[in-house]
C-alpha cells in the first residue's frame, strides 16, 4: 500500500505524465517535477539511446545549484558537456543499460560502490559531472518505443530509499502507456505530413473546417489562395466565394455535409466553379465530408473537406523524377513537361532555342520510350504518373 507523501504526489505526477506526450519536446514539463519528488540531481528519459552513427535522443533535468534561480528551460541544454559526452564517448561505457523491462535496478545493485569508482565510466564520466547514485526503469511495449528513466544523485547524498523505489514502481505502468500513446501518436503524425506533402505536391489547395463551419486547418496552397484573395476568402472564419449565388451554393454544400455527418448518414460530395478575375482561370472546388469514426461525437473536430484546383498553378513534375520513370534523357524530359503545361511543339521548340526538327526527334523518342503514339496520351500520361511527387 502506498505511504501519504507517495499519494500525495502521485496524482499530479500521473497527470504529468500523459500530459507530456503533447508537449514539444515531450515530457519537458513532467521531468523536473519527477527530479523534485525523487529528489535527485539529474533525471534523465532516454527516448532513443545513442550509437556509434546515432546520437540520440536524450532528456535532462537539472536541479539548480544552491542560491541559482529556477533556469529558464525546464530541460538542460542538449549541447551540455554531460549530454553530448555521453552520446559522443561513455554510452559503450555505460553499465546501467538493457535492464529488465518495468524493474527498478539502482546502480549498486549492478556493483558495489568500489568496483564503480575503479571503472572508467566513473573516473571518466561520473565523477566529472559529479554523480554517482543511479536510481533507473526502462519500460516500453516490445517492438515499440522503450525508454530508459533515469535519477542521478551525487555521492555526498544519500542513497535512494525504498520509498524512492515504490514511487517509481507505481509511477512505471503510466509512464509506460504514455510511450505508446506517444509513438503511435508519432506515427500518426509522420502519416498525415506524407500525404499533407503529396497533396501539396500535386497542387491542391486543401480547407479542413469544424462542424460549425470554421475553418481550423489549411495546407501552404490554400492559405496562398486567401492570401490572392481573388475567388475565395475568410470572413468570420468561414470559407466564403465572390458571387452570391456561387456563395450560397458553397454554404449550403458545406451545410449539407455537416448536417449528415451529425446525423451518421452519406453525405454527397459538391463540386463547384470558382469564378475569378479577367484573364485567370476559375477555380475547381469540392466540398466532401471527412471520415470520422464510429465512436467520434463529432465535436471540435474535423468535419469537412474543402479541395480547390488552381488551373493556372504550375505543375510540379520533377524533369529528374520523369527521366528516371520513362527512361528520358534531361533533354527529352524538359520537352515532356513543357507539352505537358500545354505549350505545342512549335512553342516548345521555341522556349527549348532548338529546331523544331530536333523537337520532333525527341518527342518520337519520347513516344518510343513512353509507349504512345500522341502527344494528347502523353500529356496524360505524364500528369497521371509519380512525377509530381518527385
């Protein structure tokens, strides 16, 4: 059973703890609250342990020196001689590593005290720092993020107590949980920029608003788009088209949309004209429902996508990407993607200061290369294919 000053403690630390895996960088505020209730001079939370080719990831909280202000950062310096030290030379050193998952090992558990002084990790690495009592758990889910926790005292202190023990015990499962709500949060997130990239890539403007309508996320495009101004705009931070009639029929697609999201049927995905200045192209739009999840409440959270197509934006097609597609050579590749922006032969041969004989042996070789035999299935061709994202 745990004592009062464990308890005492034990809720505001827990909470800490989930609350850190949103932190950047995570668990910066949980850190020295955990170095205050252990009462060490060092806490350290090694999320992704150095190598020889890795340097690491490696958190670390520091207790004031005496009559010293509360520093700044809650987190040392990651350029700090001890953390850099220990990445760069004494991790192949370190004794204190791989232990048993979820079992909290001191350091004296592994040696006594004059076999740790006579060891090079010491005289080497601790001592300098003036450390020597280490109090530590590693935990995680295996095959996922492990991580090694860390509390260091220095050898004028006592040596950690059986309450330091049980508060970590008790501690160690949260922390555990919170690792891998953390890496699939990661992993999450590493997803959504993959394809956040690829949209941008293929140039399209993406609009993501809340159930109320409001506009809570945009991609670089879009947020170019209202910056022009011209077709599309915020007002009160809802999406909103130049013309009343083109407008209305905006609100009520984005409407419609939500009222079916609220009510858990399909909602039908609008596709509208944009209409903009004199000599510009007019925008595609469609507006569609985002995928929530059966046990979503739909509140606060994405409920609507809205994907716009600028016609007079520049493709991105990559001429490396391409010639390593279809085997072309720069000079074909350059050709290719000029046809494919919708200049003609002529006017390609033009840009290129080549003869329009040569631009016609390059667009046969093309042909040959590509397997058409027009230059409409190549422009196809080319804007279907992975190049964009080249």
């Amino acid at each position: 059973m745990a004592s009062v000053l464990i308890d005492a403690r034990y809720d505001h630390l827990v909470r800490l703890i989930y609350q850190g895996v949103l932190e950047q960088p995570p668990w910066h505020g949980t850190l020295p609250a955990m170095r205050e209730a252990i009462d060490a001079q060092v806490v350290s939370l090694v999320l992704r342990p150095p190598s020889a080719e890795d340097p690491g990831v490696i958190l670390n909280s520091v207790r004031p020196e005496h009559g010293e202000s509360a520093p700044r950062s809650p987190l040392a310096d990651s350029d700090d001689w001890q953390v850099t030290a220990y990445r760069e030379q004494f991790f192949s050193l370190d004794p204190f590593i791989n232990l048993p998952l979820d079992k909290i090992i001191s350091l004296d558990d592994l040696m006594p005290d004059a076999e740790l002084v006579a060891s090079d990790y010491y005289q080497h690495y601790l001592r300098p720092v003036e450390l020597f009592r280490i109090l530590g758990v590693d935990t995680g889910e295996p095959g996922g993020l492990l991580a090694r926790l860390r509390f260091s005292r220095r050898k004028e202190e006592a040596n950690f107590t059986s309450q330091d023990r049980e508060m970590l015990t008790l501690l160690t499962p949260h922390l555990r949980q919170a690792l891998a709500i953390y890496g699939r949060l990661n992993q999450m997130t590493s997803e959504r920029d993959i394809y956040a990239g690829a949209v941008d890539q293929l140039s399209v403007a993406t609009f993501i608003l809340d159930e109320k309508g409001k506009l809570t996320n945009t991609n670089t495009l879009a947020a170019a788009l209202l910056d022009d101004a011209d077709g599309l705009s915020l007002r009160g931070g809802h999406l909103h088209i130049e013309g009343r009639n083109t407008d209305r029929e905006l609100q009520a697609a984005i409407a419609s949309v939500i009222t079916a999201q609220q009510n858990g049927v399909t909602a039908l995905v609008k596709a509208l004209r944009v209409p903009r200045k004199a000599g510009r192209s007019a925008l595609g739009l469609v507006v569609k429902p985002v995928p929530i999840s059966e046990w979503s409440e739909s509140q606060a959270g994405p409920c609507v996508a809205v994907f716009v197509s600028d016609p007079d934006q520049r493709d991105s097609a990559s001429q490396h990407t391409l010639g390593e597609l279809f085997g072309l050579t720069p000079a074909e590749a350059r050709l290719a993607i000029l046809l494919a922006r919708g200049l003609s032969l002529a006017e390609v041969s033009a840009a290129q200061n080549i003869s329009p004989h040569t631009a016609r042996a390059q667009l046969k070789s093309i042909f040959a290369k590509t397997g058409v035999s027009r230059q409409a299935e190549l422009v196809r061709r080319i804007i279907k294919s992975v190049a964009a994202l080249g």
